[in-house]
C-alpha cells in the first residue's frame, strides 16, 4: 500500500476538516480524489504530504508512518501545488533545477534531467526563457514539471488545471495518463468531474471531511443505476420552484443550474405528470432523460453539483 | 540554492535601482550644494569632508532599505502557497532561509561598494582605512538584513515588515544628523550618535576615519551586541515558520 489512511481527524478551530476519513492508495494507481471546495482534499493531501499534524488516526506512506519529519517520505513524494508555485523571474531550465535542488540532486543530474522533463512537459524549446513570459498553461505544466525532477514514485497533484485553457487541460491529462501507464501512482484532485473520469482507475467522492463513496468508475455509477435522471430546461426557474420539487416525495434529489432542473427519481420515471404540473408555469422549454454519470453519482450522494460548490 | 538565490536577488532590477542609484544621486545631489564645505566633526574636533560624511550616511541608510531584499525573498517563500511546496521536499527550511539571508546580505554588500566606489572614485570623496570602514559597512549590512527578517517573521506580513523598515529609514537618518544639522546639545549629541544602529554604524565609521579607537568602538561594540541579540532571536522564529 503505497498511502495508507485510516479514520483520521484534522479540525481547524470549531471546522471539522477531516472527519474519520479513511483511504488507501496501491502501488500504480491513480485515484482521483473528488469533491467540491472546502471538501476536505487539500487538507487530506496536506497530511499525507506531513504539511499539517492530524489529530487523530492514522497515516502511513510507503509503509512509513507520516509524523511530518521523514524526509524519506518527502523524498519519494512529488507535489503538484494548486497555486502556481514557480519562481516568475527564473527561467524555467533554473526552476526546474532549483526544485530538483531540494531533493538532493547533483548538477549533473540537475542537467540531464531537466532535459528529460522539459520535454515531457513540452517545454524544450523555451527552457531558457523567463517563466513571467509564458502563457498560463506553460506555467501550469512547468508547474508539474518542477514536482517531477526528482522521479517520484507518488505525485500528489492538488487541482492542477485550474484556470487554463482546454488544450493545455487536456495536455495534462493526457501526460497524467503516460505516467499511470509507467507505474507511477498518482493522487488526484480536482472538482472538475470530467478530469476525474479521464484520468483515474478509483475515485473516492469526499464532502465535508469524509468519504461518501469510492470504487471504480462503473461501480459507483452501479450505485445510481436505478435511479432515473431528467433535465427539463425551462425559461426562468426559481428557488421555489426547486423547494417545490424538493418535497415531492417521490423525488430523490433536485439540483439547479442555468435554468435547467435536475431531477433524480428512483426507479425511473413515473411520476413526470406531478414535476410538470409543478413546474408548468416557468414555460417548459425541453425535457431529456440521461444515463448517470459521475456528476449525477455526486449528486445522488451529496445532494450538491460539484461545479456549483466550486 | 545559493546561486539560485543569488541569481535571484540580482534579477530585481527595482531594487537594485533604488538601492544603488538612489544613494548615489543624493550623495552627488547633496554634494553639489554643499560643494568645499568642511564641517568639524562633533567628535573631536577632527574635520571630515562632508562628501565623505554624506558617503557614509547615504550607504548606511540604504542598507536599511536593502533589508527589503531578504525579508521580502522570505515572505514571498514562507508566506505563501510557495511555502507548501518548499516545505514538502526533504531540504531542510533553515538552510533555505540563511541561503536566502547570506545571498540578500551579498547582495547589499555590493550594493554599499558601489556606491562607495562612485563616491571616491566619480565624486572624489576620502574614504582612508577602508577595510575597517568595510568591516563596519558589513556589521551594519549582517544587522539590518536581520532586523528586516525579525519583523517580518515576528509580525508575519511583509507589508508590516516594509512599513516600519522605511519608517526607521526615514527618521534614523534624520537622528543620525545627515540631512541638516542638530542642536549641540549633550542630549541630542548622544541621540546623534548612539540612538539608532545606523548612527552607531556611523560613528563607528566616523571613529576609524579619524583614528579614534575609542569611538569606533563605541560605535562597533553596541552594533555587533545587538547583530547577535537579532540573531539569537531569529532562530525560534525561523522554527515557528518552518514547523
């Protein structure tokens, strides 16, 4: 087990952060760590990274119990930062070197293997270049780059896409892909549930400090597949409206977004005559029915959408 | 990471500007007006060009602005989300700390030599016993780079830490006697001398200038007792920001 973590506790003042949140992590995995913001996941990678103290449970990396100070731990680790955490006024070949630095490298490591992590981040051509002068995307990639210098064998990456256009997005999903395919086992955050598809074989769906449900992709799905999903899209919806809808019975779970209704109801649909009678008058523009997905899998269970939150 | 550092520190193109041309502008500005004036030392009576006082002055006073470059290096590492990252490698903070205190304090260095070099060698000011002077000129450097980093970590903003550093920079000039002169009073004459490290810094200068030992000790001794103090209280707190 390459991430161990069992029932452990992290309150910040009268806020519950962590709350007997358990998780393990093999060797090779990628386990996409989903929830929305102030879920508890930058938190959970803190303590398992030793940032913070936990103050109860347990957690063990690589077999070694996390107490903060094993730098045998830091040492295996890579850490992908949500903020951008490069140096603007170096050039990305000094950054890349600086991080690789700190993990203890020699020069002539620093050398070939900032060579080696350009290009893998796609980046070669520019490596002499300030990092101030690169697009958001390049800085989010060099931002990767820095974690990768010293080849761990865990890279925790917290959010890595934020903000950056859809090409560099899916540069970087596709480059966490090629590092699942080595080996390497990877913690990923994020609330884009998209990403979390994409990219990892588990996922563990966390709101407010503990785990509401993980497994495979089909498997958590299979814990929704009853259920029956309808968007109806309307011309002006209200909040009362989705109060109205939230105390039919029958109705699962209700969320809104752009004027679209959300609407779960077990067991199929068999009650779309008492959900237009009680949205009738906001001019129904379309009504669709959809196969769950893992937004809808967040929704069942947290009664939230993610993108919301975030 | 010292060059990292040090490549770093020479990169802020901002700082090197104000600390370096703005001292030597006011040294050449002051010097202008007050061109031939010798004044009499209120030491002991040994007259010392005013250009050379001004040289003094000016490179002390903008070494306490020069301790920006440590203190906001430091904060710009340990006071945000940069932090998180440094502190998740195997490298041990304090290290990264002093790497970034020895490099500002390089860096500073060269910054005084400059303007050192501009007032004897552009402006033709006396500056005899320069290796003391430089001993001095680096105590002064050592304590400031110090007393910047203190209040930045004590107060933990970086905006704090800049707003009391260019307030002491403003008035210990001021106190020291180098913009106009000050009442000679036995009161004001110890304030003149005594009240703030910059003005022990200059009358320790001003002591070696005029081969009085005595002087320059009573200048040096006070400043290299509170150089220390400042160093035995950064360790606790380079420990609060690293734990």
């Amino acid at each position: 087990m390459i991430i161990h973590i069992e029932n452990v506790m992290k309150r910040f003042g009268n806020n519950l952060a962590l709350d007997t949140f358990s998780l393990d992590v093999k060797k090779g995995e990628v386990i996409g760590l989903l929830g929305p913001n102030g879920a508890g996941k930058t938190t959970c990678i803190r303590a398992i990274i030793g940032l913070i103290p936990i103050d109860d449970g347990e957690i063990s990396v690589f077999g070694i119990h996390q107490d903060g100070k094993n730098k045998e731990i830091k040492r295996r680790i890579g850490y992908v930062t949500q903020e951008l955490t490069i140096y603007e006024e170096m050039t990305a070949k000094e950054n890349l070197e600086f991080f690789g630095s700190l993990y203890g490298m020699t020069k002539e490591q620093l050398a070939t293997r900032s060579l080696e992590v350009a290009k893998i981040i796609g980046l070669e051509g520019r490596m002499r270049e300030k990092t101030k002068h690169f697009s958001g995307g390049m800085k989010r990639r060099l931002n990767i780059g820095c974690s990768l210098m010293h080849d761990p064998e865990l890279i925790i990456m917290d959010e890595p896409t934020v903000g950056i256009d859809p090409q560099s997005r899916n540069f970087i999903l596709e480059f966490v892909k090629q590092l699942a395919t080595k080996g390497t086992t990877i913690l990923y955050t994020s609330h884009y549930i998209e990403e979390v598809e994409a990219v990892a074989s588990n996922i563990c769906i966390m709101d407010q400090g503990h785990t509401i449900a993980s497994g495979t992709l089909p498997e958590l799905i299979a814990r929704i597949k009853g259920d029956a999903h309808m968007l109806i899209d309307v011309r002006i919806a209200s909040e009362e409206k989705l109060k109205a809808l939230r105390a039919i019975p029958e109705i699962k779970e209700v969320a809104l977004e752009n004027n679209q209704y959300h609407i779960i109801v077990p067991g199929g649909i068999t009650i779309i005559d008492k959900i237009i009678a009680e949205i009738a008058d906001q001019t129904i523009v379309n009504i669709n029915s959809k196969q769950p997905n893992l937004e809808d899998v967040f929704l069942t269970l947290t009664g939230k959408q993610l993108r919301d939150e975030a | 990471m010292f060059k990292f550092n040090l490549i770093r520190s020479s990169r802020d193109i901002f700082a090197h500007l104000i600390l370096i041309a703005f001292p030597v502008l006011l040294i050449a500005f002051f010097n202008f007006i007050f061109k031939g004036t010798a004044i009499v030392s209120e030491i002991n009576g040994t007259p010392i060009p005013y250009l050379t006082v001004l040289t003094v002055g000016f490179a002390l006073t903008f070494q306490i602005y020069g301790s920006s470059l440590s203190f906001e290096t430091m904060g710009s590492d340990f006071f945000s989300p940069m932090r998180d990252r440094l502190l998740a490698s195997p490298c041990n903070p304090r290290s990264l700390i002093i790497s970034i205190l020895t490099t500002s304090m390089l860096v500073s260095f060269l910054q005084t030599i400059v303007v050192l070099l501009f007032a004897k060698f552009v402006l033709g000011a006396l500056l005899p016993s320069l290796p003391f002077v430089m001993a001095v000129m680096i105590l002064s450097i050592v304590f400031h780079q110090l007393l910047g980093s203190v209040i930045m970590l004590a107060s933990g903003s970086v905006k704090t830490a800049n707003i009391i550093v260019s307030t002491y920079g403003s008035i210990a000039p001021m106190l020291a006697g180098l913009y106009f002169p000050l009442p000679d009073t036995p009161v004001i004459l110890a304030v003149e001398k005594y009240l703030t490290p910059m003005a022990l810094g200059k009358t320790a200068i001003l002591g070696i200038l005029e081969n009085n030992t005595g002087q320059a000790l009573a200048g040096t001794l006070p400043l290299l007792a509170l150089t220390i103090g400042l160093f035995f209280l950064m360790r606790p707190m380079i420990g609060k920001v690293t734990s």
